[in-house]
C-alpha cells in the first residue's frame, strides 16, 4: 500500500523508483469525458469542411479569372491585330459586286514581306513597346561585352574601397541593381555566401543589407543575411538586426539564427534594454531570451535583481529564457513578495507586447 | 521534399489522437472547460499548419508540441492558478483509512506538480501523466533528452520534499 514512508524508500530496492513514478502517474489521472471528445470532433469535421469549401471556392474563382483574362488576351490581340491590318473597304466592296476575290484579298506566300509591312512607318504599338521592354534585359545581357562572372565581381568588390565601387561595376559591365540581384542569387550557395554579402555590404551599406533581407524571397538567405546582421560587431547592425525582430513578418526567421551567432553581442543587446525606444527594448529582450543559456540568465538575474524596479525588458528577457535557472529563479520570484510585482508586471508587459 | 501526408490522412490521425491530446490540455490548464478551449485553438492551429509537417516525428508527438503551445498560450494569458483536478483511479482496497491516506498523498503530489516552475510541470504531465518516452518528450518540449533524464530526478525530489520525506537518486 502507498504511504510517505514507503513511496521514497530509499533501501536500495530497483523497484522503488517505479513505485513512486506509478504513484505520480495514479495521482494525475484523468479522464478524456467521452461528450467533450465528441464534441471536438464534430468541431474538427466543421473546421475542415469548411476549410475545403473555402479551397474549392478559391480555385473555382481562380479559374473564372484565368479563363477571363484569357478570353480578355484574345479578344485584344484579335482587336490590334484587325486595327494594323485594316482591309481596304474599296476591295470589299469590290469582292461583293463582281462575286469574286480581289487580287489583294489573296493570301500572300511571302511572310517575310508581309511582316515587314505590318511594321513598317508606324511607331510601335502599347503591346509591342511592352514585349520589347521585356526582351531587352535577355537581350542586352547576352550582348554584354566584357561580361564577369558574379563571383568575380564579388572577389573584386570585397577588395576595394566603399567609394568606387561604381568603377568596377562599370567596367565589369553591371548595373548597381543587376550586380545586386546577382549576388543574391549566388547568396545561396553557402560556400559563395559570405564573398556575396561582403560585397553586398560594399554596395548597400548596413541599412541596406536589412532592406536586402526583408525583400528578399529567399529564406535561407534572409536568415543569412540578419545572421550576419546580428554577429558584425557595430551598433548600426544590432539595431538593423533587431528592426527586424521588432516586424511580426521576420521576427521567428531573425530570433532562429540568434543561437547560431558564433560571439553573440550579450553586452550591447544588455545596454540596449534601456534604450530609449520601446521596440528596440523588446527586441532587445527577445533576443535574448532567444541566446538563453546560463551565462545571459546569470546576467539578466543579476540585472534584475540589482535594479528590479528598472528592469521590465530584463523581467521579459528572463521569461523568454529557457532552462532551469531561469526556471529555479522564476519559480523564486513568484514567492517572493518583493519581486512578485515586477513579475507579474513583465507577465503582463509579455501578453500584451509579444503576441 | 515531397509533401508526406495527405489531408484524409491528417483528419484520421487527429481524430485517433484527439482523446489524448484533451487529456494532456486538461491536465496542463488544470480544468476541462478551458482545456477544451486549448483543444479548440490547437485544432485550429493543425488545420492551418498540417502542410508543414513533414514526418520527421509521429504525427501525435507533432499535434502533441501545438497542444502544449497553445495551452503555455492560454495559461499566460489567463493569469490564473488552476489547480489541477483529476479523475482519481478507485483505490483497490476496503479499509477506509488506506484508502484516505492515498486520497491525502495523491493531494499532496498534485500540489507539489501545481508549485513545479512551468517546464518542469509540463515535463512531469507528458512524463508521468502519459507515460510518454523521453525522446517524445525532448521532441514535444523541444529540450535535450539529457535534460528530460534529469528533470525526471528534480520531479521527483521536489514531491519528496513537499511530502516531507529525504529522497536520495538513485539509477
């Protein structure tokens, strides 16, 4: 039978542990109520079929609006096409009289000729303007005298000055935005990536390389680039990085490489809890909670423990935090009533800031 | 990577790991109403991700992570102490005073679970409630399984300091 004395027995029984888990285990049983699993299976079966209605909806909309613009594509085409090639009403009027075909209403064998009328001494139309212009980058690229290779624009980018970045670009025959979408791309080749933002860096500046980030639709290479945004040791780059933490759409992809910084900047990011804006603060402190660790919890107990009354980002920080010290020193704080209300004020603070 | 799951199969496997999944968000809310509530956004929550898992874990141990963020979710922003109610086990014996003590005891380790700091709470329902493996369990609470083995030491030790008794480890 179950009794203190004999549920911790320490009397080198093998068997003592078990007895004492499957105590545990009989004092935590409970139930899944047969109604209440019912009922959230008939919420699930709603949610779903909803769910499926809504995609069946969707893709039928999607396809009412490809077959529109396709419909909308062909009647143009047809129309521009009628509108360059108007049929001369003294033929038409012709063919009708004589019941025969005129001699120009014949189809004509030389393609080559009849393409060169359709074009010739008139300007372009809307359409043809817009497929010139989407042509011209192929193009001109493949025209491109005397074109680099994209790794050796970033090897000869990295090794000059910031100022005259324009001269190698110039002479290795990119523009600034093609060089740039350039080195994105080659970004994504590890092994290519830190030449990549090293140049990068040449051209865009710090500030730059966060925009870089946000507009990028490569993920590896977001979490690249505020990676390298959060280990550059400068105060313009921390800041960039936590901008970056502060916006819902790339906080989880910028917090996730935090851990990866080889030299975290634990001391900035520790001053920058006082910063005088509240995001920066926030930001500050998620990231740290992100970096954990018994080194950042020791700091951030130390912190709040000398100064509790100015510490709400630190109190955040330490909720974030994951491990047992920070766990032990939580779990102390909820008991005491000298640090209960900061607390349970950065409790709060968390629920409303950091959905 | 080709996408491991289909959507029939997805309602079947929630379906199957529904009745444990409530049990878990009961035990880790403290009560039935809300940890249904916990049920309905987690439900909520698979429907939107399901495309997301890629069968690295057992579906239950990947519905098990979101039941166990949702209701670390509900629990900070309630900021209320649930104290957990359970279903006890009938006690297999007929002498009344036997069957107090257990009753007393079974008290008295429910609120050393309720005074353990969040992770260790929750290690111990997944641990002890649903007797899950400690790969699961690292898996689920996304810790090292180092860190399960020895939380499974600091459980215990803190029930035996609560019950009043000394607790030496032992392997």
């Amino acid at each position: 039978m179950w009794s203190e004395n004999n549920l911790f027995r320490n009397d080198g029984d093998p068997g003592s542990n078990q007895q004492t888990d499957e105590f545990i285990r009989h004092s935590l049983r409970v139930d899944a109520d047969d109604r209440r699993v019912e009922r959230l299976r008939q919420y699930w079966r709603r949610l779903s079929h909803q769910q499926a209605w809504r995609r069946r909806k969707l893709l039928s909309a999607s396809l009412v609006a490809a077959s529109l613009a396709a419909c909308a594509l062909f009647f143009v085409g047809r129309e521009t096409r009628d509108d360059s090639l108007p049929e001369p009403v003294s033929d038409k009027i012709a063919s009708v009289v004589d019941g025969a075909p005129s001699a120009n209403s014949v189809p004509s064998v030389d393609v080559q000729g009849e393409h060169a009328s359709l074009t010739y001494g008139r300007p372009p139309t809307e359409y043809e303007r817009i497929l010139f212009a989407a042509r011209q980058p192929r193009q001109l690229s493949a025209k491109r005298p005397n074109e680099t290779t994209i790794e050796d624009l970033a090897s000869r980018l990295t090794n000059i000055p910031r100022g005259n970045t324009d001269k190698v670009l110039a002479s290795a025959g990119y523009s600034q935005s093609s060089a740039i979408d350039g080195l994105l791309e080659a970004s994504r080749e590890s092994a290519q990536r830190d030449n990549a933002f090293d140049a990068l860096e040449k051209l865009v500046d710090v500030e730059g390389l966060a925009e870089l980030a946000r507009a990028s639709r490569y993920p590896e290479v977001r979490a690249a680039l505020a990676l390298r945004l959060l280990a550059t040791n400068s105060d313009a780059s921390l800041l960039e990085y936590l901008s970056m933490v502060d916006d819902m759409a790339f906080r989880e992809q910028a917090l996730g490489v935090a851990k990866q910084a080889a030299k975290p900047p634990i001391g900035q990011l520790l001053v920058l809890l006082d910063d005088q804006e509240k995001s920066v603060r926030l930001a500050a402190a998620m990231t740290l909670g992100r970096l954990n660790g018994p080194d950042v919890t020791r700091l951030l107990i130390d912190r709040v423990t000398d100064q509790p009354s100015n510490s709400t980002e630190a109190w955040l920080a330490l909720l974030a935090c994951r491990g047992e010290l920070a766990d032990e020193f939580l779990a102390y704080a909820g008991r005491r009533p000298q640090l209960l209300g900061y607390y349970n004020n950065a409790r709060v603070l968390w629920a409303q800031s950091i959905p | 990577m080709s996408r491991p799951i289909d959507r029939h199969l997805v309602d079947q496997l929630v379906v199957e790991h529904l009745p444990v999944a409530l049990r878990v968000a009961k035990r880790l809310v403290g009560n039935a109403d809300s940890a249904e509530d916990v049920m309905q956004d987690a439900l909520c929550r698979v429907l939107r991700h399901w495309k997301s898992y890629r069968g690295e874990a057992a579906f239950s141990t990947w519905m098990m992570q979101i039941v166990v963020n949702v209701a670390r979710e509900h629990r900070r922003r309630s900021h209320e102490i649930h104290e957990l109610t359970c279903d006890l086990a009938p006690v297999v014996t007929t002498d009344p005073l036997e069957r107090l003590t257990v009753v007393e005891l079974s008290e008295k380790v429910r609120a050393a679970l309720d005074d353990l700091p969040d992770r260790q709470r929750e290690f111990a329902m997944l641990r002890f409630g649903e007797d899950l493996p400690a790969r699961e369990i690292a898996t689920i609470l996304q810790i090292s399984e180092a860190n399960v083995h020895s939380c499974v030491h600091l459980v215990r030790k803190r029930i035996a300091k609560t019950i009043g008794v000394d607790y030496v480890e032992r392997e």
